[in-house]
C-alpha cells in the first residue's frame, strides 16, 4: 500500500477529507504522518484524533527558506512516503525542496489555475466578474501554483455570492476531488508525460471527469 505524509498549516479540512475516504475504505493508502509548520494548527488535534503521528517544525525557528525545507524534507523522509500531499500548507516551498520531491508533491489550489494563483482566490474571482471558479489539485513544480493538473472542478459564481459563500462551495469540491486524485496517485492511475499529466483510459472519458462533480456541486 501506498504510504502519504500530508503537510498542513492550519484547519486542515483537506486533509480531514482524505482520512475520512481512507476510514470509508475509498482511499488505499497509509497517512504515515501529518506535518505543520504552524503548533495552533486545529489539523493537528484532528490527525491525532485518528492515531495519526503528527510533528511540528516551527518554520519561525530557522534563518531561511531553504533550513526550514531541509528541515522539513529530514522529517518527510523518516516516513519515506511515496506521495506529499500539500493541504493547505501555506509556504513557498524552495526549489531544492520541490526538486527533492518531482512527481511526488501534489497541491490543492482554491482556483481554477493558471487563473488566480497566490492568495485570496476567491475575493480575487468575484471582483474579475468570472462566472465559474473552482479548485485544481496538481503537481507542484518550483514557480508557485503552477504545475502539471491532475483534476479541477469547476462551481458556478452566482450573483448573491460572497467570499464566504464562494469558498464554502469551492471547499465542498476540493473534499472530493483530493482524494480522488490521491487515490489515482494510489492505484498508478496517473502518469506525468512531457510536464503533462495523462490518466488511466478508464478515468480520462469526460463523463468520469465532470459529471460526478457537476452533480454533487448541489447546484442545478
Ligand atoms: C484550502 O482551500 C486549500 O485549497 C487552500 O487553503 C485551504 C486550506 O483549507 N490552499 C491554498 O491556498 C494553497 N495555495 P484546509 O486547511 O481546511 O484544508
């Protein structure tokens, strides 16, 4: 079986998602550990909740970037994962560090990308006028919020929207579609050819991409 660290910074809901897929049985992988960088982070107190191990590397604790990453990636490879799942883990990570881990370190972004990367996504997308946004679990590469794309799933931008409403409904998406692409990173569903990510025949039919995710979007 698989074995996945996941890296956190705060609320840890992403991260929430993918222990309960594995307890559902939907998600074959050993969550070796959870790792933040921030000690108030409530992820913790969940993981640990689960029997997780969970550490804490106080990035304020180093001089630089690249002590903090080497830090960090000595902790990673005591649990030697075959997959680092970024979940709402908020650091520019070095490119030694992202180097380390090439086509082993996966993301989740609150936008639809390349539109909106950094902070604020949603903010960002209700004053463009954007009438779909959504989230994209990817690759990470070393420029920040690129990389080659595993899945997206789009939500309409409604009228009445706020920044509230907006990242509820982005939120409800990114619980969905991140442990479906770690459970294709699970069964070696996924391949990164030439910077771009190619799936098994079965899952690249449109129908297995967008309609589950247009259907539990709970929007008609
Ligand atoms: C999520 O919306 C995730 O997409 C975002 O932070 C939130 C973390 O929530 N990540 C980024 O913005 C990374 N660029 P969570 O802690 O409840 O999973």
């Amino acid at each position: 079986m698989k074995k996945i660290v996941i890296l956190i910074s705060g609320r840890g809901s992403n991260m929430e998602a993918l222990i309960a897929a594995r307890d559902a049985g939907n998600l074959p992988v050993n969550i070796a550990a959870v790792i933040s960088n921030r000690p108030d982070a409530a992820g913790l107190e969940t993981a640990a909740r689960a029997s997780i191990p969970t550490h804490f590397i106080n990035h304020k604790a180093f001089a630089g970037r690249e002590a903090f990453d080497s830090r960090l990636a000595q902790c990673i490879d005591e649990f030697e994962p075959d997959l680092v799942v970024l979940a709402g883990f908020m650091r520019i990570l070095s490119d030694g560090f992202v180097r380390h881990y090439a086509g082993r370190l996966i993301n989740i972004h609150p936008s639809l990308l390349p539109s909106f990367p950094g902070l604020h996504t949603h903010q960002r997308a209700l004053e463009e006028g954007v009438r779909i946004h959504g989230c994209t679990v990817h690759f990470v590469t070393p420029a920040l919020d690129h990389g080659p794309v595993i899945v997206q799933a789009a939500v309409p931008v409604l009228d009445g929207d706020d920044e509230a409403s907006l990242a509820a409904r982005v939120l409800r998406q990114e619980h969905l579609v991140y442990p479906q692409a770690v459970r294709w990173f699970a069964e070696g569903k996924l391949t990164l050819e030439n910077g771009r990510v190619r799936l098994a025949a079965e899952l690249a039919e449109p129908a297995a991409l967008v309609s589950p995710v247009l259907a539990a979007s709970g929007i008609r």
